[in-house]
C-alpha cells in the first residue's frame, strides 16, 4: 500500500531531513515536496534527494494561480503520476507531525484499527514555545514537548485537522486541510473516522475544517503541530508571512492562540525517527547543505532584527507568557456572543450563553469561527 504525502515549503532546509526522517518511519512511501522561491538551500536539498529517488520535487517559483502559492503546489502535485497511483494521500506542512498511537506507531497500524475509513481525520496537538528564546539546530521534536490540553475548549484553530484519505476519486483537488471537489455520487457511501475511531457526522464529507472541541480527538492518532518553535524561528516565520495568504505578517495574535505549553507529550518519541535523520545526514551533500540552512537562518535573523517591527515583535515574545487554556465556562461565553451575532442579534443573551455552556462539547459547527 502507497501513502503519499504532499508538502510545501519556503526557507526551511534546517528543518526538512527531521521531517522526512519521522514521515519515512510513520510509514509514507512517497513524497511530493514543492518548493517556493527558496534563498536557503532548500530548493537544492531537494532536488538531491530526488536525484536519490527519495522525494519527488516541485518547484513552486511562480507564476501563482490566483488562488495562491500552496494551492498552485497542490495543482502541479496531483498532476504527477505518482499521486494517482498512491493509496492514501495526506497533505501536510514543516512543523506538522503524523504521531500514531497504536500497534508499531505506524499509517498501517492505523487503518489495521479502522478498516473501514476512507478519511481519518488527525486534529492538531499544539505545541507551544515554552520560553524557547534562540533557535539551535536541534530536532524539533526533541526540543518542544509541552502542548495544549487533550481536552481544549478554546480558540476553534487548536482543534483544526489534518486528512488522512483514500484517493480512490472520491475528492478531485487537494486541499490544504481535508480534501475538495467531492464526488456527489461517492458522498453517501463514505466513512470519515476521527483520531478516536468515532464516525464523523456528514458536514464532514464536504466542508469542516476542525474537529469538535470540548472532547479528545486523539485517542488513535494526532497531529503533532509546532507553528511557533523558537523566540528567534517565529521572527523569521513573521518575514516569510502566511503560506495560504501570502504577504501578511504573523504578530502576536497568532502567538498567542498556539503557545499552549501546560502539558508534557512527549509520544512522539517512541516512533524513534532519529536513525533516519541521522542517516539522511551521512549523505555528504546533505549534510552540508543543512549546515547552510541553520547558518542561513541566524544570519536571516540578524538581519531581521535591525528592522523596527521584528524588533518589537521580538521584544513582545520576550515579555509574553505562555497562553492560558480557556476554561470551559469562559469558552461557553464566547460561543454565546458567537452565537448571538451570527443571528443577528445586539448582543449575546443569557439565554445563548447558558445553552452554549450546556453543549460545548458538540461545537463542531463550521460557523462557529465566524
């Protein structure tokens, strides 16, 4: 059985052997990696280890469709021959990890558990900063292992997925959470499970994008997620801006609804990727071009730090404690206001906020965001 996982990527060459490491070992077979107008190295990492036959390369440069840079990636990877002959496709970012908690830890050991899914959702576990100021060249699982609750009922964002799907023409474009264009005809005979085995209800099929909140989603599976890194990774993360929508800078609002570090995970270790990066390492090219990419980045760093705004954004990060997970009380609260305004109304009543405070656990409403 072929899983294929397709990635996009901009100046991340110090984090990119990591992450193939750990995919290689969770059990993907194959790799669409497309790169967008890299000044690292990136762009040259890869194309070696396509040469090698361990990754199929892309590069993304441009022109962009109007749709955007990853979605111009995505279209030119389903091209490929080798997305139509995979099994399972799963597309994914850098600072997201595949983490499997049963049998071998594997994509195999999964579906031996849920043979009947055609999509498996795997929510977010965000892992936050912990007072990491200075980006090292350390694994990025290694370095990070405290995340937000199992259980979160606040922001919407901590509980979005990523799909895992069979590619049997069910869905006809990638997307970058969960898979678009269904086929009508297919629709009613699909199976979505989540990352605890539960069958998902059918907005799932066609447009939800988070998983319900108030409940654990990850009994078999999660997504490990490291959007901030280090103090110094997030300023240059804030120059490269939004892959979806190119040219915003992140500040603190995204900061702060993804620095949960109130709870120690550390299970994405037993999976035990380090021999492969370390073998990826030996390659000589590899190795040096990865050297290139860390240097890259402190020097990126040093150059973003003589400009005003990254400055002060740095010296925010610097006096901003970890994010306190909403209780659910105060999550109720908001829900209500959410609830109150999509209607119409002046203001939350007391009435929506109490309802809101009695069914939490089943906001998996895709408008709840809005």
């Amino acid at each position: 059985m072929r899983f294929l996982a397709v990635l996009t990527v901009k100046n991340e060459g110090a984090f990119l052997l990591e992450w193939l490491a750990h995919h290689q070992a969770c059990g993907f077979s194959d790799f669409i990696i497309c790169s967008n107008d890299c000044s690292d190295g990136t762009d040259l990492m890869l194309d070696h280890l396509a040469a090698k036959g361990l990754v199929h390369h892309i590069r993304n440069d441009g022109p962009y469709l109007k749709a955007g840079v990853q979605f111009s990636a995505y279209k030119r990877a389903a091209a490929l021959p080798v997305f139509a002959q995979a099994d399972w496709v799963m597309t994914l970012d850098i600072d997201e990890f595949v983490n499997i908690h049963v049998g071998n830890r594997t994509l195999p050991a999964l579906l031996d558990v849920l043979p009947d899914a055609d999509a498996i959702t795997l929510t977010w576990r965000l892992f936050g900063n912990a007072g990491v100021v200075r980006y090292t060249d350390q694994p990025i699982t290694h370095s990070f292992t405290h995340a937000a609750p199992r259980v979160i009922y606040w922001p919407w964002r901590a509980a979005m997925f990523k799909t895992l799907y069979r590619n049997n023409g069910a869905y006809a474009k990638l997307g970058v959470h969960r898979p678009r264009s269904p086929n009508p005809d297919m629709l009613p005979n699909l199976v979505w499970r989540d990352g605890c085995g539960r069958r998902l209800e059918p907005r799932f099929k066609t447009t939800q994008i988070f998983s319900p909140f108030g409940r654990d989603n990850t009994q078999l599976a999660q997504l490990n997620h490291y959007p901030l890194g280090a103090m110094e990774s997030y300023i240059l993360k804030a120059d490269r801006g939004r892959a979806v929508h190119r040219g915003d800078m992140l500040g603190m609002d995204y900061w702060v609804e993804r620095n949960f570090s109130s709870h120690e995970d550390r299970s994405i270790l037993a999976l035990g990727g380090g021999a492969a990066r370390d073998a990826l390492l030996a390659d000589p090219v590899l190795a040096r071009l990865h050297q290139g990419a860390v240097a890259w980045r402190h020097a990126r760093f040093q150059a973003l730090m003589r400009q005003e705004p990254y400055r002060a954004l740095f010296g925010r990060l610097l006096m901003c404690p970890p994010t306190r997970p909403v209780t659910q009380k105060g999550a109720a609260f908001l829900l209500g206001h959410a609830r109150a305004g999509q209607t119409g109304a002046s203001g939350a009543t007391d009435k929506a906020t109490d309802k809101a405070a009695g069914d939490v656990r089943d906001s998996g409403d895709t408008q709840a965001h809005a």
